[in-house]
C-alpha cells in the first residue's frame, strides 16, 4: 500500500546470488516503501480498536484534539457505535462520522475556530458525574488545535507568541511548557474539568520521549514544569511578552496542575502509537526486502542542518558487506528560520546530508515526517541520491544557496523528489531512512 505518489526514479546496481550478477535496485521505491510501512503501522485505524475497553455503561463523551483526531473518532464509532463527542484536527484532516463531530482549525497557529472547539470540549465535560466516561483523543497538533487562551490572554497575542516560537530554535517541549501556562485546557485542566468522571486519554505520541505531559500539551496529566519556566524559555527565545501574558505567567492561580493533583486521581493516558513502532514496522518491511537493518536513534533531537551532517559522516563510513544496509531514525529537529524561502526540517536535513556527502556513491537518503507535512506546506518530505546535487547544478540550484534561505522546498521540488502523501491522519514524528549499497 502506497501513502501517495511515486518520485522519479534512480537505480543501483547491487549483487545478486553468488555469481554477484547485477541487477537494477530501485533505491527511492525501497526508501518509500520503508516510510509507507512505518506510517501505515500507526493509522488510527490499527491502533486506536485494540486500546479500548468494553464500553462503559452510563454517558460516554468523546472529545479530542490533533492531526490524527478526525480518524481516531472514527474509530471509536467503528468499534463502539453511536456515541456523542466533538473533535477537532487540522484543515484537511477531517473524515467522516456519523456522530461525533468533527471541527477543522488552524495549525500550527491557532485560530478562533480552535478557540471555541476548546472552549465547547470543556463545556460538554464539566457536568459529567462519577458515572459517567470521557474518552479523550490526542495527537500531535493538539497543542494549537485547542487553543483556548486564558483570561485576559486574547487569541491575538497568543498567535503572534506562537508564531515567535515556531520560528525560533525552541523545541517542542518548550513550546508546549509555553501553551500549557497560557491554556485554559492544557496542563491537566482538561482531566480537572472533567472530574469526578472517569476518562481515558488515548495518545498517539508525537515528542521524542513519548513525555505525556507534552503530547499535545498534557490536557489530561500533570505539568511539571513551571510559570517561571515558559518565562524563562520566552526570554531565551526573545519572544516579546505582552501584558495580557504576563498576567497570565505571574498569577498563581493559572498555574498548571502538578503530577498527583486529587483532579487527575480519575483520569489514565496511554500512549497507543509513537515513533519506535514506526521504525519497527520499517525494519521489518527492510527485512523483507532482504536488508540489514540499524536503528540509529528512535528520539534524535537537535539542529536539523547539524544532525543531516553528523549522519552523512556515518553513511561514509558504514560499508554493506553482500547486502544493502538501511540506517533508521526518529525523533523531532528543530530548525531556526532565517531565509525567506519555504521547506521544513527534514528537507533541511536532506540539503545538507546532500551537501555534506558531495554524490557519494551508492547512498540514498529519505527524511519525512509521519503526518505528511514538512513545515508548512503539503510536502511530507524528500529524498536524495548520488546524482542529487549533479541535477541540481544542471537545473541552476545551489544548495548552500537554498539552505541560507531556508528554501529546501523549493529545491526538492525542482528535483521532482519531494514526497507528497496528503495528510496521513497520524503523527508520530519524523522519520529517517539511509540505504547505502554495496559497491560493485
């Protein structure tokens, strides 16, 4: 099963049986069907059905927020049938239900209508008793798709901070230690409002660490961080503070709820998908396809430019012996944007894996992330090869041109090797693939 389109093709040369005969490996179709595996292990569909009890007795509401919230509902009605809720997710990632609601909103900078999706989660949970049930879905994105900025924090400003973070070199556990101190739903809030009713929040896992209290902001568990962290982290990032936020950063009262809070003592979170089960999935399918498989880094954080580098020095110096091996990795970067280009963080990666390696022989490579969407257009990804830059040159791209301004979009869709799937409706981060063949 293919995600999307197929790229343009290269071929390697690789031996085959004891005669070492050659035949024509088609390296980019190996490296896609690798991310197809690993993004099809974690649908909603598969894993959402065997992390749900027998249904409750008594009210069941079903509330939710991110990319993949739209198909976990719609799993849930597969399994459990009629049941009433409100879900929202991300422009475009919407499926049909018959009776859970879906809301479309703005990400990754949150609008009015993920404003008011917060503000209408909160109000079907609050009245809920001890006999009733809340099944709370979260996924990556969730942390801009419930907005819901508090008193007298207005959406405005809360974008522009937004807008600041992103676009800065914070990761996503900083920027989330910011959402959930300036969030009437974040931190715990939504587990506190929902009390004394029982829940069960099902995470698919975005954040390297599978950290519950990041994933999608921890609406449903405790907050160890702080008011004077998120501070802290706007002062490191310089993203100017306004007096609305600084109110909201400085009372008491709005601070978040601790791990062990007496609200929280009804609520449990699973983690049903995260990115260690996208890569195993891939190193399987790497298996069938006869390779040798290593995992290099399940949660790799850091500089996307800087990592892309590091792992161009690895796939130098790794040497297939009779049989491809593949590199895998996982985790989230962070990218500081300074250009006025367009791309993401794992294109970011490929252009200076692709600079670093000069068309060395017999490496390709395939940096994508899980929910279809590399920064902030509707590519997932690319790839490279050893004729990458060679193409490139041929077509007027140079690539420390378009990496200084942050313009890998544009250069991989030069190439014809960006990788469009549409929005997969999961996320569980980026995903990594090296292919490096014998010489021959």
């Amino acid at each position: 099963m293919s995600l999307g389109l197929r790229e343009s093709r290269t071929r390697a040369k690789i031996p085959n049986g004891p005669a070492r005969e050659q035949r024509l490996f088609d390296a980019p179709e190996a490296l896609r069907r690798l991310f197809d595996a690993a993004v099809i292990a974690c649908l909603p569909a598969r894993v959402v059905p065997p992390a749900l009890p027998t249904r409750p007795k008594g009210r069941v509401v079903v509330v939710g927020a991110g990319k993949a919230a739209a198909a976990m509902a719609a799993a849930v009605e597969a399994a459990w049938g009629p049941v009433e809720g409100l879900v929202v997710t991300r422009y475009g990632h919407g499926v049909p239900t018959r009776f859970v609601e879906v809301i479309e909103a703005g990400h990754p900078l949150p609008d009015a209508a993920g404003r008011d999706a917060a503000a209408r989660a909160l109000g079907l949970v609050a009245p809920l008793g001890e006999g009733d049930f809340v099944l709370a879905l979260l996924s990556g994105g969730g942390s801009a798709l419930w907005s819901a900025p508090q008193a007298p924090l207005m959406l405005e400003e809360k974008q522009a901070m937004t807008r600041a973070l992103v676009l800065s070199s914070a990761s996503i556990a900083e920027i989330n230690c910011v959402r959930k101190h300036l969030s009437a739903i974040k931190g715990g809030r939504l587990a506190a409002a929902a009390n004394p009713a029982r829940m069960l929040a099902l995470a698919i896992s975005d954040v390297a660490g599978d950290d519950l209290s990041v994933i999608a902001s921890g609406p449903t568990v405790g907050d160890p961080t702080t008011q004077r962290d998120a501070l802290d982290i706007l002062a490191k990032c310089n993203v100017a503070v306004s007096e609305h936020a600084a109110r909201v950063l400085s009372g008491r009262a709005n601070e978040s709820l601790k791990p062990g809070d007496a609200r929280l003592a009804r609520a449990e979170t699973q983690i049903i998908a995260r990115g260690a089960d996208a890569l195993s999935a891939a190193a399987d399918e790497a298996h069938r396809l006869g390779f040798v498989t290593k995992i290099i880094g399940v949660n790799l954080e850091g500089d996307a430019r800087r990592l892309g580098r590091t792992h161009a020095e690895i796939a130098l110096h790794t040497l297939a012996g009779a049989q491809p091996v593949v590199l895998l990795s996982g985790g989230e970067l962070t990218l500081t944007v300074q250009g006025q280009g367009h791309g993401g963080r794992n294109r970011e990666y490929l252009l200076a894996m692709a600079d670093a390696l000069q068309g060395a022989a017999n490496i390709w490579a395939l940096a994508a992330d899980t929910d279809g969407i590399d920064g902030s257009d509707d590519t997932a990804g690319a790839w490279i090869g050893p004729e990458t830059l060679v193409r490139a040159r041929a077509l007027g791209l140079d690539v420390k041109t378009c990496a200084k301004e942050n313009d890998s979009g544009r250069f991989f869709a030069t190439l014809g090797q960006g990788i469009v799937t549409g929005p997969t409706r999961t996320n569980v981060n980026d995903f990594r693939a090296i292919l490096i063949t014998p010489e021959v």
